[in-house]
C-alpha cells in the first residue's frame, strides 16, 4: 500500500492547527479562571467552540480525503481539496476567535466553504465507489 502523502501532509498541517487552539483555548480558561465548561464567559465560550468546530470537521474530512487519495484520485483534485479546506478553517478561526462573536464574513465564509468542501469530497468518494474506480 502506497502511503496516502497529501492526506498525511493535510492532516499534519490540521493537527498543528488544532493543538495551537487547544493551547489558545487553555490560556483562555486561565486568564478567566474556567476549569470546566466556558463559565458564562463569551471569550470561553468562543475559543472551546473555535476549538471543538475544527475537531469536528478536520477529522472526518482527513479520513474522506485519505480514501479518495488511496483510490487514485487526481492529485491536483486533492491538493485543491486540502487547500481550499484548510483556507476555510483559518477563515473560520479568525471570524470565531478574533471578530466580534456576531455574524461575520470570515466565519460564514468559513463555514460555507468547509461545509462545500466535505460535501464535494463525500460526493467524490461516492463516486469512486459508484463508478467503479474502486473494486473491493
């Protein structure tokens, strides 16, 4: 089995990602004294969603993308894929975690491109399987 490179490049890049708002969010439960939960504090609240929104997200999109990667994908479809996906989380990050907790363009690009992203790569996947590409 050959070793799925862009998807362990993107996943390295989404770990580091994630382990740095981990730290950020951990800070932000010091400086507001919250051990657990977000403590009624907005501040909180933002950086453990900013957090748990990437972990929700990266995970599952690290996985589909491995998959089109071991089937035989284009690579450059992967590498627009990976790109455009980690594009939108910095974008959601920063509309999360430093713009007024409100509706923002860099949040709702974010999201919108995220979830356009996963859904592109979960109709590749299908398609892979469907057309054949993919013999079990």
């Amino acid at each position: 089995m050959i070793f799925p490179v862009i998807a362990g490049f993107t996943g390295g890049i989404l770990i580091i990602m994630q382990s740095a708002l981990m730290v950020w969010t951990g800070l932000g439960r010091g400086k507001h004294q919250v051990a657990i939960g977000t403590g009624d504090v907005l501040e909180v609240e933002m950086r453990v969603r900013t957090h748990g929104n990437l972990a929700e997200n990266a995970a599952i999109f690290i996985v589909s993308l491995a998959l089109l990667e071991l089937s035989a994908m284009n690579p450059l479809v992967l590498l627009g894929l990976a790109a455009v996906f980690i594009a939108a989380r910095v974008a959601h990050i920063f509309g999360m975690g430093f713009i007024e907790p409100s509706t923002n363009n860099p949040r709702v690009l974010g999201t919108i491109t995220t979830a356009a992203t996963s859904i592109l790569t979960g109709c590749l996947l299908v398609w892979q399987v469907v057309s054949g590409v993919v013999v079990g």
